[in-house]
C-alpha cells in the first residue's frame, strides 16, 4: 500500500513539473505610453493559406514594391492589388519565399505591416510555397497592368478567367480607381490613433490653436529635380500660398528637403506670410500622414507626381471629405511621363489644378 501511494506520489509531481510552464507563462505586455508600433506576429496556420491547385488567387508583385520606393509607392502597391483581387473575386498572395519576390519587396511589405497593421491580410502573406521560374516564367504576366497613372480594368484585362492562379506582374498602380468600390472598408484599415496623437508634435502648439486656419503644404525636391518630374519651386509656392490664403491662416510646410523648406519659410515670411516647417527629429514620417488627416484645413500638392504628397491629400479627405485640396497642374517636365498620366484616373474628384508658374528648380 504504500508503495502505491510513493508510486503515485511521484507520478502527481513529475505532471506538476511538466505542466507548470504551461500555466505559469505569460504574455509580454507593452506599456501603453509605447510611442513606437511593433510588426505583427503573424500566426498562420495550412488552412489559412490559398491553394494554387485549388482556390482561385492572384500571385501579386509589384514595381511600387520593387523598386525601393517611399511609403507613398508601397501604399499604392498595396491599395490597388487588395483592390484588384477583390475586383476579380481572388485571394491576394505576396509570396515571400518566391525567388522573384525581391528585398526591397519584403521591406515595404514589413514597412506596412509596421505603420498600418490591420491592412494586410494575414492570410496573403504566403511563407509556404516558392512558386518557381516552371510556374511563373519571366515575362508572363496574366494581366498586364504596368502603366503609372491611369486605370485599366482587370476584368477585361484578365484573358484566362479560368485559370486558378493569375501571375500579376504589377506596375506602379497609381489609380485610385483600383480600389475606389472598397475604400470604406480600407479606410478603416489605415486609420491609428497613436500616430494622430505623435503628429501634433510636428507643429507649434499656436499652429494648433482652434482659430487658425492650417494651409499644408506637400514638397518634394531631391530626385525630382532636373528633367523628369516637376519639383516644388519657390515660384510655385509663392503662388500658391498666394491663392488659397485666408483669414488667419499659417502655412505649414511638409516635405523631404529640410534645408530648402527652410529656406522658403525665410520668402514667404519675407513677403507677409505666417509660416513654419514641420518636422521633428525622431517622428516618423507617416506621422505626417495623420497629421494631414486630423489637422489640415487646406491641402496643396506642390509636387504633382510625389506619391507621398498624394497619399497625404488622400489623408486629409479619409474623414474630412469638405477638407480643400489643390494640387499643381504641372505634373511633369518629360512628355513620356506626362503621357502616362490620365488626370481623372490620379486625382480625386473635387481636387482642384492650380495653373500656375512654376519656375525653375532654383526658383
């Protein structure tokens, strides 16, 4: 009898011992003044992945992705293709492992994840499979939507409606009209408090005050200067600011080229403006984006073609839909460029061309 009772005496202790990890681990929580969002931990099970022998998907790349492009190339990328596949009734894959499916590819889908964490489906981010060079060759491309800044429609563009899984070989995808049937729904997938709340640090506390009208406006210099784009001109701001002024209003200067800004903020001073730059060491620039959304009461796009400038006008609508935005007319220096640009399918109904001088680069 009591080596029964020794017996299971041991046994009781050996199961404690196993399970008690179990019971006693706990989450790692993060502190709620946490300023900086971390990339989810995506659990992904067999079953949450789209069979290519079986369920009807959309293979996805894309040169907004590709090509190391700010977070206003990666926003498109993504924007459009989750557009695309809801539009022809298929799963999205970004396939991770693909040899095709580069670095740069990889960072931007990370950057995202990062900056708006309920916007990519868990479920499109396939880590399983690497579809190889026999199932996609190079050049196929069952869609063929490669132009910049005009919508083609991929019902009629889809030749093979039968086939289970479409190559989409994307291009840079600036359209809104690739996801315009389910913006509501992405909107909301975009949204975050906690960046809306870092951006009021990118301004004076008196460029926030609850009587002032708050004029944003985009730059962008750096590759858009010499012959390709049309960078923001002092020339054009100028004018611009010029247009759209009201009645105590202050202009908020946004961009890539602080030194130049600077500079610019000295002119418009100079000439009767109240001005400031914003920015702050150590914010991270999609803070800009919220700030657009919250705060701007009139938006000007200075540099046309900027994704980025695009993305934040697009911001200050999300909600806000009276919010003004004027962006300028002079898309592009280089005709070809100029060429793939089609104005209704890139701009918003209801924004507004500022046909004005734009000046040269250092003017």
């Amino acid at each position: 009898m009591k080596l029964l009772v020794v017996v299971a005496a041991v046994f009781l202790i050996a199961q404690a011992k196993v399970e008690k990890p179990h019971h006693q681990a706990k989450a790692n929580k993060v502190p709620s003044h946490f300023n900086e969002p971390t990339p989810p931990t995506l659990e992904i099970g067999d079953e949450d992945y789209a069979d290519p022998d079986n369920d009807k998907a959309i293979l996805a790349r894309s040169a907004a992705l590709e090509n190391g492009g700010d977070l206003g190339h990666h926003l498109f990328g993504i924007m459009s293709t989750l557009g695309i596949a809801r539009r022809l009734g298929r799963k999205p894959i970004f396939a991770l492992r693909a040899p095709y499916f580069k670095q740069a590819s990889s960072n931007a889908l990370w950057d995202l994840a990062r900056n708006f964490p309920g916007l990519i489906p868990p479920q499109s981010i396939d880590v399983k499979h690497t579809y190889g060079k026999s199932f996609w060759p190079a050049g196929e491309d069952d869609l063929k939507l490669s132009g910049c800044c005009r919508f083609v429609d991929p019902e009629k563009s889809l030749k093979n409606k039968d086939r289970a899984t479409v190559r989409f070989e994307g291009g840079y995808l600036q359209s809104y009209k690739y996801f315009q049937p389910y913006r509501g729904e992405l909107n909301e997938k975009l949204l975050g408090t906690l960046f809306t709340k870092m951006s009021q640090s990118l301004v004076s506390q008196e460029a926030l005050g609850p009587d002032v009208e708050r004029i944003c406006i985009h730059t962008q210099r750096g590759s858009f200067l010499g012959n390709y784009h049309q960078a923001s001109t002092f020339t054009f701001v100028r004018a611009a600011a010029q247009e759209v002024e009201g009645d105590n209003s202050i202009i908020l200067l946004f961009g890539d080229d602080k030194t130049w800004m600077k500079q610019l903020a000295q002119k418009l001073d100079a000439d009767g403006f109240d001005v400031e730059v914003a920015g702050k060491d150590g914010v991270p620039r999609v803070s800009e984006l919220f700030f657009f959304r919250q705060y701007c009461d009139k938006v000007v796009i200075s540099a046309s073609s900027s994704t980025f400038g695009w993305w934040a006008a697009y911001f200050s609508q999300m909600k806000r839909a009276h919010v003004p935005v004027f962006y300028n007319q002079g898309f592009a220096k280089d005709p070809t460029y100029v060429a793939q640009l089609k104005a209704e399918d890139y701009y918003l109904p209801g924004w507004k061309a500022l046909d004005l001088p734009n000046g040269t680069d250092d003017n």
